[in-house]
C-alpha cells in the first residue's frame, strides 16, 4: 500500500525534468532555428552580419638560428 502512496512523488520529478527539457529544446530552436535548418538544406545561412565579419588572426614564430656543432660534439655522436 505504501508503494501506491509514493508513486505520484516518483512521477512529479519526472515530469518537471521532461518540462524541463522541453522549454530548454524551444529556447535553443527559437535562438538558432534557422542555423539548424539551413545545415540540413545543406545551404549556407545568409545574414548581414555573416557576410561582413572578418576575422584575421596573426600568430608571431621565434626565429631559432642555428648552432654550429662543436668539434668534440660531432666527434662524441
């Protein structure tokens, strides 16, 4: 008898988790619905500010110049 008791409070949290997900699932459609849809058309999204952002990146290298090799170091190799 005391399992028919308990069974509404294992439901309610079920139910809040799949409440839950559902308001999750349509925030995350209605920010980037057309993305979504435009990957599976296979079309690139055109919007305004995709087409005029550019971003460039500039990586500096160090310049190793090279070490002449001693003669013992060649000789102990």
């Amino acid at each position: 008898m005391s399992a028919v008791i308990l069974a509404p409070f294992g439901t309610l949290p079920f139910l809040a988790t799949l409440w839950l997900l559902v308001v999750l699932g349509a925030k995350v459609l209605e920010e980037s619905g057309a993305k979504i849809a435009a990957a599976l058309k296979g079309a690139p999204l055109q919007s305004p500010a995709d087409t005029h952002s550019r971003v460039s990146c500039r990586v500096r290298t160090e310049i190793r110049r090279a070490t002449p090799a001693n003669v013992e170091w060649r000789a102990a190799a």
